[in-house]
C-alpha cells in the first residue's frame, strides 16, 4: 500500500463518519435541507477518496487510468451538492448562479461517462510518477499530465470559489457571523479535496499530508460546529415546545383562532376554535394554503397591507408594530365571513421572517352593525334631507337654530335663509307661539296645533306643528325642538271632501239611479230615496230588506255566480267595476228591468267587507233595444232585398239581351211583311210573348229595385199583380187565389220597392198557413172613407181616403197570445228553418212608415185576415187611356255609331236601323269605338252605344266621347230601373237612356229627337 494512502483513508473516515451525522440530523428534521445536501457532499468527498487510494495504489497504466478518470467524474456531483447546499444554507435570494453551476456539473458528469475521452475512452496515457514523500521516502504514481481540458476545469472551480467567497461574504454581512464560519469550513471540504489534487499535479509534495490532515480538521470542525447547531436548536425546540405547550393551552381555549403560517402562507399551526370560526377542523387546514380562504379582496389587502408593509418589523417583541386588518374569509360551506387579524411576522436569530402568526377575530355581527349604523345614519339624513315635514330647533327667544332643507315646501324659504331668524316673523299670528310656550309647559308637548304661515311670496300656508322642549344638562328649557308639517292640501282637500259629501248627498238623494251599500251578506247599509220611484219600496223598508227578497230568484242566483267568481279569481279587488243586467221586484209585485254597476268596499288590508254600487231602471232602455232590434231587422231584410236586386239586375240585363233582338228582328218581319195576314198573326203571338217576357223582367227590375228611391206614386193595384204574378210558381196547386182589384183609383203616395216587399210578405204567409191542407187565399184592394175615429178596425188613423189591402187565408188561424205578439221581430210559429220571424214585422214597419194601419183578425180553426190601411193618392189611374202608337219615323242618311259587346244585339239593331234609313257603322269593342270616334270625331252625328260591357262600359264611354265633341248627341241603352237616377249621378244629363229591350218605334223616335235637339 502506498504511503500517500494513509492520510486519504484517514480523512475518508473521518469524512463518512460526518456524512452519517448529517444525515441522521436530516432525518430529525427535514425541513433542514442543507444537512442533507452536507451529507452527500461527505459522501462524495468519501468516494473521492476511496477513488485516490486505488489510484495511489494502481500497478499498470490501464488501471491507473481508469480510477483517474473515474475521480475526475466524481467531482461533477460533489460540486453539483456543494452548490445546492450554499442555496439552501444561505437562502440567498439570487438563483442564477446555481442554475449555471447545476448545468455545467450535470454536462460535465454526462461528457465524463458518455463522450469520447470520458470514462471508457483512452484520451491520455498516464505518466508514472516518482516522488520524494517527507518521512515516507521515495513513492510511485500514475499522473494525467496537464491538458486543455483540465485547464477549463481549473477556471470553472476558480469562478466556483469566487461564487463561494460572494456567497459567503454575503450571508456573514446579512445573516450570521458564526453560521458564516461553518460555511467556510464546509467549503474547505470541497476546497481541499482540490488543492490536494492540484498539489499532487504540481510537484508540490511536501503540502500532501499538510493538506490532507488539514481537510480531517476542517471536517471535525464543520462536524462540530453544524452539530451545535443541532444541539442549540435542541435546546430551542424544548424551550419552544415548553412555550408552545403553554400558549397552545391557551390558543386552544380563546374563542378567537389563533394560527401560523410559513413563508408560503400555508398553515403550521391553527387552534380547535378554527372550527366555531370557519367551520374546518384544524387538521383540514394545516399544510393548506391561506390563500384558499381568503376572498380576492381580502387576499389584495393581505398582500398591499401585511405582506408588503412589515418585512421590517415583528410581531411578539416588545415595542414592534403590529397589523390589524378586517378582511372577509370563505367558511367552509363557501359563505363569506368578516374576521378581524392581528398578525405579524416570526423571525429567527438572524432578524429572517420564517412565518407569520396571527390571531383571527369574528368581527361579522360587528359588521354589521356597523353596516346597519352606516345604513341607519344615511337613512335618517336622507330622511332629513329629503322629508316632507319640517325638523326645526329654536331657543327659547324664537330664534331658529336649526330647520330641515324641507322647508321650502312651507314657506319656499332655504335652510340657510332662515336659520338665525325668529320663528315669531314667518307666522300671521305672532302671538301664536306663546300660547304653544304656554301649551307645551302646561302639557309637556303640543300635538298637531294648526298655525298659518306666510311664504316668500306673501301666500298664507297653513301647518300643523308638534314640538317639545330641549333641556340643557341641568334639565333646564333650553329651547323647542318638533316638525312642522304643510296642511294646506290636506284643509283644501277636508273642504273639497265637505262640498263633495254635500254633492254627493244631493246627487245620491236626487238621482234617478240608486246609490247603495251593503254588507257580505246582502244586507243594505245605504241607499238612496230614489229607491222608492223606482221601485215603490220605501227606504226604511228595503233596509230591512235583504238582496234575495229584492231580486228574482234567477237574478239572485246571478249574483251569486258573478260573487263567487269574482272571490275565486287571481286578478285584484276593484280592477274594474262588475256591471250585471237583473231583474227586481216592486211594491206592486211586478217585475222590471234594472242594470247593476257594482265594486267591492276594501277594508285597510284590501280584503272586501262590503258591496258598494248603483241601480238603474233600464225598461225604457229594453224597449229602445226591442225597437233597435226591429230596424236592425228591417236594415237585414232590406240588404238582403238589395242583394236580390242586383242579382235581379244580372238576371234582366241577360234576359234583355235575349229579348232585345227576339222582338227587334219580330218588327222587321212584320214590316216586311204586312199583308200577308197568316204571316203577321204568327209574328204578333211572337211579339205577344215577348212582350209578356218584357213585362217580368220589368217586374223582377220592379221587385229589386233598391228601397232607397224617393217616394212616388204607386199604383197599388199594379203592385198586387206583379206580386202575385212572381208568386204564382211558388204557390201551392192546392190553395186557390182570388183577387178582387179595382182597374182603376188604386194609387198610393209611397216606395214601390217597400210596397212590392209587404204586398210578397202577407202573400207569403197566407200561403204558408195552409201549404199543408191546402184552402183559399183572398186578396182585395178598395178605397175607404173613415170618418176620424177609425172605429174598431183602425182606430189610430186620421180622417181621409184609405187604400185598404185585405189579404186573408182559411188556415188553423192563430191563438190571441199568438196575434199579440205576431209583429214582433224573431217571433215565429213556423218550424225551424221555415222563417226567420222578420216576414210580418217588415211588413208592419213598411206600413208605419207610410203612415198606415195594419190590424190582425184570427181565431183557431178560423183563419186569419190582414188589413193595410194606406193614405189614398189623389186622382185615379185610367188604363185604357194609353197613347195609340204611331210609325216609325225614318232618318235622312245620318250617321249612328252602334255600340254593343253581344253580337246578335249589335246585327239586330245595324240592320234596323239601316232599314230606317241611317248609315250605321258597328263595333263589338268599347274601346275600338272610342279609337275609331277619336280618329273621326266628325263622322258621326249620334252614338247608340250599351251600358254594361267589358274594357269601358257605356256610361264611361259617353263622358270620353264628350270630352272629344261635347255636342254630339247619344243614347245609352241600359237594364237599370233607375235611369235617371243614373244619369244623374253620372253627370249625363245631356244623355239620353233607354230601358232595354227597346221598341224599335220607341228606338227610332228617341234617335229622331237627339238629332233635332242636337242641330238645335
């Protein structure tokens, strides 16, 4: 064995013996982490020195090279724990060098086992060395000469000891003296272990064992120094643990919670009272974070105001300075808390902060209530501010000392205006205020006493005022404090309130409705004398009276229903009033029509106590309504009516279209050939069809005209004709009509269309009457004299001539129940779908309104007779005093434009009138005519033109010829029954109309009169 063996394996056990120590220190206390990486730096230092014996003892170059370069590797994690042991040591608060020593060790070490010249790759052959050892003589070795790498090697260890040099004067200026000496002495360790080496490198063999037995000292020393370090902490923790047991004895028996936390702001320590305060047991919270049970505001103040404001100062000491905060906390089931902390921050010997203790308060009923304070204060100042009554203050002189800014609403005076003034010069009655002296010494106080004020602008406000005195401390009168409140809206509205009861006194007393109240249980507390004219009741009887005796039982019953609806429903009491149509009893035991406007009486919590409302008699409203129903009837019937006639209109514009050349071509024939008698007479049946055909046109035009037309004279007789004439498919084989009509003097002042509808209305229903079993339907029209009275038959009609209409039938006849109600709207005896009730009340508002009479005869089994007493038209018809007809004139070869959109219509009336002697010209289309006419306005000197035709009709067409040539003459022929009424209010009154079909003696005669009147 070599000698340079022995000092290496000295200090190697020394050294291993120092790495146990540590690290049974580490295992005591873990959360010392320099101890730790202390023993790994003797652990390695060990190895090291293990390694050097195998290289002191190798035998051949290969083995000497291998534990070489093996001793070199081993410096790269032993410079990697020294590194980390300075940081944890010194705490210093710069990282940056440790991360470039850690990475240039850990490269080193992966360079020294992976790269080429590492551990398995021969880069150098060692050199044998040969050396004098004091006391040992002549030894041998194996030696790395010296290479590049070596040489960088030796500049990162010298920036290494520089680092451990600023560290070190860092930590003894900042931290501790002593503790800085057993750093220096740990460094040695690491310090040694390469000047050795460096030594051996150089040449400078005498310093071996100087060096060596230098490193066994300095290990002994960081050995004993970091090991009174441990036995002074010892000594510490049981005098802590002796503190700790008493102050836990008391933590553990406050209410307040009493905590520790690390640098980190995690738990160490937390009294059992943490349980009453945030609901964690103390076990839940140690090692957790403060952070987690602070709210974001209350973690920004930790941070701001203890954190960053007490790194120099501490808590416990005598005379430091200590921090109260009021933050909110998270209790455990996450509602917010306020605790009040007084904390500050736990150093060591060194003045380090390793911690904070505190204590936490629950300060939230604290809170508020100082909350409710802050909310009761803002309360009464904006109350103050802002109420409508005045605060005021005076001494005992008058003098304002204080006033509420709510008296502008009395006296439009600001606060500022008024304090320093007497109170004596803002009343009308300055004597006023001591008889309120005199009142509140005699009382104590005045309450609500009316005084009148004058305003800024001279009005009289009155007021009401409640005061008392202040006392000085002495209990003396020192002045008066109260409100003062505006009444002057509350005396004008008593005295509204006064007039309005008057008024409604008199409104309720005079009224024709009656005005009540009553209780839930429809008895009255009120009503009014009206009561008595309208139902004969008087009014100290219907107040014994209850609604049910009152009202009719269906009534009653109607009430109830609506009662219980409306207590039912969700919508609000008095939405609106409920408004019902009853029915009530009078003295006399009949029964009358009475509308109920109603609402419910709230009492204070807006539950009904009773029923207030007004009754109205509503008879004559019913019988307003009965008769609206009549006309409305009446308006039906004549719509439906009108409808027919347009219908009707259609129907006779077609049918004349149809006549119209049936008879223009007959006339031709006959002209042609007259003479021939067996020819003639077959043309003149024709012509007599045609004829008959016309005449029903002309009645169904007749039966639709609208009833609007003016009143003319009508014959009646005439009327009875062509009704029954339209009748005469609709009635029954089995019932015979007989009509008695006079040929003449039965003319009437009236509307056609209305007496067509009466006259078809009792036909209907005589008929109707018997269409079962069948009998005799007698009509009869005669002109009567009554002499005034009307006697039996028509006793409400003036003296004069009356046309009188009996129609009357041999049906079943009718009851008297059934007669008196047979003119009423809707009333029917007919099955259903067999009437609408309208026929006979038609007929008897027809008849009132030509100022007639219609009167109603029938027993059962007996029949029934309708007589229609109308005013008889002066003068009488002669029918067989007619005009005879004359030839047709002929033309003198004028010129006609024929216009007509049926072609037959247009061929027939061409060829007629050419035979006539006119040169005619024909045009299918309205608006090729009115091209044509336009580009020839003078070719022409009379237009022939329809009515109803498609593109323009002829009313249309005459006013844009006129526009062309107004003078020019023209015909319209139309199927209207009212020409002239057309005409009219088609602003054609130059034009002439003809109804269609035309005669064609009629046609050449109207043509012949346009062509005079328009060369005239």
């Amino acid at each position: 064995m070599s000698p340079l063996s022995m000092p290496i394996a000295i200090a190697a056990a020394l050294t291993m013996g120092a790495a146990i120590f540590h690290a049974l220190v580490y295992v005591r206390q873990s959360v010392r982490k320099e101890y730790l990486y202390f023993a790994i730096v003797c652990l390695l230092m060990v190895l090291y020195d293990i390694i050097s014996l195998n290289v002191y003892n190798a035998s051949y170059p290969e083995q000497a090279t291998y534990w070489l370069k093996l001793r070199m590797l081993i410096l790269a994690p032993s410079g990697l724990a020294l590194v980390w042991y300075l940081h944890s040591y010194t705490g210093h608060p710069d990282k940056r060098p440790v991360y470039f020593f850690t990475a240039y060790f850990s490269i080193a070490f992966i360079i020294g086992v992976f790269a080429p010249g590492g551990l398995f790759w021969m880069e150098q052959v060692p050199v044998l060395q040969e050396v004098h050892l004091p006391w040992f003589g002549p030894v041998t070795f194996y030696e790395f000469s010296l290479s590049y790498f070596g040489a960088f090697r030796y500049l990162i260890r010298i920036l290494f000891i520089a680092y451990f040099c600023w560290v070190t004067f860092w930590y003894t200026r900042h931290r501790s003296l002593r503790k800085g000496l057993a750093m220096i002495a740990s460094f040695m360790v690491f310090f040694i272990g390469i000047a050795n080496d460096s030594a051996v490198r150089l040449g400078l063999y005498d310093f071996i064992y100087i060096i060596e037995f230098s490193f066994m000292g300095v290990v002994m020393f960081m050995t004993w120094q970091l090991g009174n370090q441990v036995v002074e902490a010892l000594v510490v923790r049981d005098q802590l643990e002796e503190s700790e047991r008493r102050y836990r004895l008391l933590a553990e028996n406050i209410s307040d919670n009493v905590w520790v936390l690390d640098m980190d702001m995690n738990f160490v320590y937390s009294s059992p009272s943490v349980k009453g305060l945030l609901g964690f047991e103390p076990a839940e919270v140690i090692g957790t974070s403060a952070y987690g049970i602070m709210t974001e505001e209350g973690l920004s103040r930790v941070q701001q105001e203890l954190l960053g404001g007490l790194e120099e100062n501490r808590l416990f000491p005598e005379g430091e300075v200590r921090r109260n905060l009021i933050i909110q906390l998270i209790r455990k089931d996450g509602t917010p808390i306020h605790t009040e902390i007084k904390a500050g921050f736990l150093y060591d010997d060194d003045r380090n902060p390793v911690g904070l203790v505190g204590i936490s308060r629950d300060v939230e009923a604290q809170i508020v209530a100082e909350k409710a304070l802050r909310e009761s204060e803002e309360k009464y100042r904006r109350v103050y501010e802002n109420i409508q009554d005045v605060y005021f203050e005076a001494d005992l002189d008058g003098i304002i000392r204080e006033v509420s800014p709510s008296i502008r609403y009395v006296t439009q005076y600001t606060r500022e205006e008024l304090i320093g003034r007497n109170i004596r010069s803002l009343t009308v009655n300055p004597d006023e205020r001591n008889d309120r002296l005199e009142a509140i010494v005699s009382q104590g106080r005045i309450n609500d006493y009316e005084a009148a004020f004058v305003d800024k602008d001279g009005a009289i406000v009155r007021a009401s005022i409640t005061a008392a005195f202040l006392f000085d401390e002495e209990g003396k009168p020192r002045g008066t404090a109260g409100t003062i409140r505006n009444i002057e809206d509350r005396k004008r509205a008593e005295e509204a309130l006064r007039d309005s009861e008057i008024r409604f006194r008199l409104l309720a007393e005079n009224a024709t409705d009656v005005i009540w109240t009553m209780s839930l249980g429809g008895a009255f507390t009120y009503i009014s004398p009206s009561v008595e004219r309208m139902s004969g009741f008087p009014v100290e009887e219907v107040m014994k009276m209850t609604l049910d005796q009152y009202l009719t039982p269906e009534s009653w019953a109607k009430v109830q229903r609506s009662i219980a609806r409306e207590l039912s429903s969700d919508r609000a009491f008095n939405a609106y009033p409920a408004t019902l149509e009853l029915q009530q009893y009078t003295k006399s035991g009949d029964v009358i029509d009475v509308e109920v406007t109603s609402n419910w009486i709230l009492n204070e919590e807006g539950q009904p106590v009773g029923i207030r409302g007004a009754t109205r008699d509503i008879r004559a409203r019913k019988k307003a309504e009965r008769e609206k129903s009549e006309l409305e009837a009446q308006l039906l019937q004549a719509r439906k009516m009108e409808a027919i006639g347009t219908l009707a209109g259609g129907i006779a514009h077609d049918f004349n279209n149809i006549l119209h050349p049936i008879i223009g071509y007959t006339q031709m024939l006959m002209e042609e050939h007259k003479g021939r008698e067996s020819t003639t007479e077959v043309l003149d049946e024709i012509l007599r069809a045609a004829a008959r055909a016309k005449e029903l046109v002309s009645q169904i035009l007749t039966f639709g005209r609208r009833s609007s037309e003016a009143p003319s004279l009508v014959d009646l007789s005439a009327v009875v004709k062509e009704s029954l004439s339209l009748l005469k498919g609709s009635i029954p084989s089995t019932i015979e009509v007989k009509a008695t009509l006079p040929e003449a003097d039965g003319g009437v002042f009236g509307n056609s269309s209305q007496l067509h509808q009466m006259v078809m209305n009792l036909c209907t229903n005589a008929y109707q009457a018997m269409k079962n079993m069948g009998g005799v339907m007698t009509i009869r029209l005669q002109k009567v004299s009554l002499n005034g009275d009307g006697g039996a038959l028509a006793p409400n009609l003036p003296k004069g001539y009356y046309q009188k209409l009996s129609v009357s039938d041999t049906g079943p006849g009718m009851s008297k129940a059934v007669t008196e109600r047979i003119f009423e709207p809707y009333f029917t005896t007919k099955d259903v779908g067999e009437g609408t009730g309208m026929g006979l009340a038609m007929v008897h508002s027809i008849v009132k309104s030509h100022q007639g009479e219609i009167c109603v005869h029938s027993k059962l089994n007996r029949g029934a007779l309708f007589e229609v007493y109308l005013p008889a038209a002066p003068g009488a018809w002669d029918e067989k005093a007619k005009p005879k007809a004359k030839e047709a004139p002929k033309g003198k070869k004028e010129r006609i434009l024929v216009v007509d959109d049926e072609p037959q219509t247009l061929r027939m009336t061409k060829r007629s009138l050419e035979k006539l002697g006119y040169l005619v010209h024909a045009e299918e289309s309205s608006l090729a005519a009115l091209d044509h006419f336009s580009n020839n306005p003078d070719s022409f000197d009379l237009i022939l033109t329809d009515m109803t035709m498609p593109g323009l009709t002829g009313d249309v067409l005459a006013q844009k010829i006129l526009a062309v040539r107004p003078e020019i003459p023209i015909i319209l022929c139309t199927g209207c029954a009212d020409a002239g009424v057309f005409r009219k209010e088609a602003g054609l009154e130059a034009v002439k109309f003809l109804q269609k079909p035309v005669d064609r003696q009629v046609l050449a005669q109207t043509i012949k009169e346009a062509l005079a009147a328009g060369s005239a």
